[in-house]
C-alpha cells in the first residue's frame, strides 16, 4: 500500500493518484500477521510464509518480511490490477494454497487503502476452512490441532473463540 505518510496527487486523467513518486510499504495489519506469525513459530516451530498478490514492487514488502525472519516468500503477480476486489484477490490466493500445507493462516483484517476487511473472510471460506476475525490474541496449541483467538468486539467488548487447525485468523493492528 502507499505509505501512510505519502503526499498524493491525482492523476492527469483525474481517475486515480501518481503512483510514480509513492513509497509503497507493508499495510499495518499484514505487518501485525507477520510479526505474530514469526512469535508462533518461534514458541512452536513451523515455517512462516509470506503470500501476497501485486505489482512487482511487492517484492520489496516480501524483502522487508524475509528480513524480519519469514522463510519464504510468494507474490502473485498483478501488474494490471485486474485482481482488484476481496474476491479476485481470495480466489488468488486459495488458488496457490491448495498446493500448500498450513496450519494456520493469518491474514491483516483490513487494508490501509481499501479497508474492505473481506478477504480473509472470503479466503477462509474458498478453502473450507473456519476462521475468526479481528484477533488481538493468539494462543496455538498445534499438538492439540486447535487455536485460541481473542476478538474485538463492539463497545469494548472482546470474545476469546476456540478453532480447529487448519483455520484462517485476521489479524488487527495492535496485536498484543
């Protein structure tokens, strides 16, 4: 996604903003997915892959990921951004995974610029598989093949949901 702090300008055609002077950087909440991902491997081992679809300028995100400890990295490239929706963007991405193997998947719940907080949800439901939204918390017990996650809810209110593994977690910014 464009960086928080970038200065936009609109196109020439008036139909979208230059992105030839945008830094792009990783959307906050997939960052959060990261970084909690590394902590889960870490305490139960297991390997932390990055998947993600864009442009070529992607692989710098994936770069920035492989340097914080992930052990792969896999980019779906959309140089036209024809994947443009949760849906096309899901249908992407479970594509790939049903040639992977995983016990988890976590997912930022929203993105910086669109904010649809759709495709870990959609994700979850092409592979079959249950998920939980708006996780502050993760307790895994990968012996057991279940998780624990902790949801925000509205008004304060938080819910801690049990899961089988496989499952789809999104994951929110601020992720204790």
């Amino acid at each position: 996604v464009p960086a928080r702090d970038a200065r936009y300008q609109l196109s020439s055609e008036g139909t979208g903003i230059k992105e030839a002077d945008l830094t792009f950087e990783i959307n906050e909440c997939d960052e959060y997915s990261l970084e909690e991902s590394l902590k889960l491997a870490e305490a139960h081992g297991g390997e932390v892959v990055i998947l993600t679809v864009g442009r070529q300028r992607a692989e710098k995100s994936i770069r920035k990921g492989l340097a914080m400890g992930a052990d792969r990295g896999m980019l779906i490239r959309d140089e036209e951004g024809q994947l443009n929706s949760p849906h096309a963007v899901a249908l992407a991405l479970a594509e790939v995974l049903k040639r992977e193997e995983y016990d988890l998947i976590l997912a930022g719940t929203q993105s910086d610029d669109w904010s649809y907080a759709q495709t870990g949800v959609l994700l979850a439901e092409l592979l079959g598989i249950p998920h939980a939204t708006i996780v502050m918390e993760i307790q895994a017990d990968p012996t057991q093949k279940k998780v624990k996650a902790l949801r925000e809810m509205e008004s304060g209110w938080f819910q801690w949901v049990e899961l089988p593994m496989p499952s789809v977690l999104t994951v929110q910014a601020g992720i204790s």
